[in-house]
C-alpha cells in the first residue's frame, strides 16, 4: 500500500525546538496556527504523530487526507505494476523505475556562469 499525505493542524507558532521534533515532517508556521505535512505509511503511524503532537500539550484543531504520498524508491515495486504500457509498444523503451519512458536524449545546452563557460 502506498503511504497517504496528511497535514495536521494545530494551536500556536512553532518555534527552531519545536520544529525540531518534527522533523519527519513538512512544518509551515502561520501566524497563530502550524501546520504540519507528513507521508505516512498506515492509520497507526497517523495516530502515532497525533499523539506526539497532543503529548507535547498542543491542541490540533484540523486534521485531512491530502491524498497519495509521493512515491518513494521502496513503493516502486508497488507503483511498477499498476503501469500499463501500449499493445506492442517496445519494453527496452521503458526507465528501469518503471516510472517514465525514454525520450530520444538531446543534448542540454546551457551556460555555467560560475566557471564562465557553456556546457553541453
């Protein structure tokens, strides 16, 4: 199963300490309110952030789904088989994550300003 994004809200600024607590999570601090963002695995890892908020005495006031998690390197065996390529279509073709498929690779031609010179 792949983890599900949730964001918690809860009472009051957090502060470099507290933010520190939560630093498997996404923190944005609004103006009396903090939010934080965190990709959890199961409805248990769900209960155990709630209870690491609330056990530090701060009150969550909102708590949603924000929806699938951004897959991870250990979900691809789970994401690779819900991929379904075109009849025919050659599977040399495909990036070994099973993610994306090749394009024909063009050069990227730019500019390295910090050496001064263009890189190909």
């Amino acid at each position: 199963m792949l983890s599900q994004a949730y964001e918690i809200t809860f009472k009051g600024q957090a502060g470099t300490t507290l933010r520190a607590e939560f630093d498997d999570c996404t923190v944005t601090v609004g103006s009396c309110m903090t939010t934080l963002r965190a990709d959890l695995p199961d409805q248990c890892a769900l209960a155990g952030l709630v209870q690491r908020i609330t056990g530090l005495g701060l009150e969550v006031v909102h708590l949603r789904l924000v929806g699938p998690a951004t897959p991870t390197m250990t979900d691809l065996p789970q994401v690779r088989a819900r991929i379904r390529l075109p009849p025919g279509f050659p599977r040399s073709q495909t990036v070994a994550a099973g993610l994306t498929m090749n394009a024909p690779r063009r050069p990227c031609l730019g500019r390295d300003e910090e050496a001064g010179h263009d890189i190909a």
